[in-house]
C-alpha cells in the first residue's frame, strides 16, 4: 500500500521530501546553529586558528617560542608560541586581542590563549554568548570566570578587575585527552620501574 501512495505522488512532492529529509540528518546539516554550543565545536577555535590542526604557512611566519621556553617541550610534551602579527590582532565580530599564545601538541594545536584589554570583558562575554549561548558552568559567583564545554572543545573565559588582561582558552578536548593517557601511561610505566 505504501508503494502506491509513493508512486502517485508528484515528482516534485518527492523531491521537495528527499531534500528536506537529507538537511535534518547530521551528515548534510549546517555547521552548528549560533548561540549553541554545537556552534563552539563547529568553529573549533578562533582568529583562523582551529583546535587539533596543524598551523597555517602564514601563521607559522608570525610565530616566536614563548619568552624563557625556547623550542623545549614542557611537561606534556606540548611547545607554546605567541604569534605576532603584522596588523593588530582583529578577532571575528569586533573584537581585538592584546596577543595570542598557541600551545601544540605533535604539531597540533591544543590550546588557544588568547588575551585582551580587561576594559574588553563584558563585550567579549557578550559576543561568546551570543555565538556559544549560555555559559554552561561559572565556578564561582564572585569572580569573572565562565566555561563552555562540549565534547570537543572547551573554552574559558575569565577576567578580573584587578588584572590588565582578560584571557580565553579555547581547549581541545580529543588531544588533552591523549596528553593525558599518554602521562598516565609513562607514570604507571615509571612507577613499575621503581618496583623492580
């Protein structure tokens, strides 16, 4: 019976159905809704920087090894960089930002810094908001710090009346995870060592 209702129906009713039906399945669906967090996975970053991928050519050439670190792995094997632009740093959405770090991971990125006047705060609250929608957890009633976490990415944003600089980390969640599996990895390998 459903075969012949499907046969009488015209062509265009069928087509009209298929489209529809191939938007609303996540594989065909847009990149995140503004003001969700689906719209913080699907952005994935900030200022053209993008979590868990290797940094652009161009991006590359703007890059310095953090003050004192110099090209040294830290503890999790992770290099940090601050990037220095040609132009002053212009984020999506008006906002600007004092400088960027980067932290990479095998070349990846793990973690964007990025760091803004704090007279900025309540216009960058704003705009995150507005893109991510409600801030999913805020430690402490008192002070200016909010997170917004997803599967994949984390981001905090945090400034305080008492210092020049508010900041916000965006996080990948899939590489912090490695970086820690990793570490409990070498420290149950360290600790069976010291068994023997």
């Amino acid at each position: 019976m459903k075969a012949k209702f499907f046969c009488y129906l015209p062509y265009r009713v069928v087509t009209g159905l298929l489209i529809i039906m191939c938007l609303h399945s996540p594989g065909f669906s847009q990149a995140g809704k503004v003001g969700s967090l689906v719209y913080l996975k699907a952005r994935n970053g900030i200022g053209g920087f993008s979590l868990g991928n290797y940094l652009t050519g161009e991006q590359v050439q703007g890059l310095t090894y953090l003050e004192g670190e110099g090209s040294k792995p830290d503890a999790d094997s992770c290099v940090t960089y601050e990037y220095h632009p040609d132009k002053q740093l212009e984020l999506e959405g008006g906002l600007t930002a004092s400088h960027i770090c980067l932290r990479t991971y095998q070349n990846k990125l793990v973690n964007i810094y990025v760091f803004f006047n704090r007279d900025q705060g309540y216009k960058m609250l704003s705009k995150f908001l507005h893109w991510y929608g409600t801030f999913t957890a805020k430690p402490n009633d008192y002070q200016d710090v909010y997170l917004w976490e997803s599967r994949t990415v984390k981001l905090m944003l945090s400034y305080h009346p008492d210092d020049e600089e508010g900041i916000a980390i965006y996080t990948s969640v899939a590489l912090t995870n490695a970086i820690n599996a990793r570490n409990a990895k070498r420290l149950a390998q360290l600790l069976t060592s010291n068994d023997k």
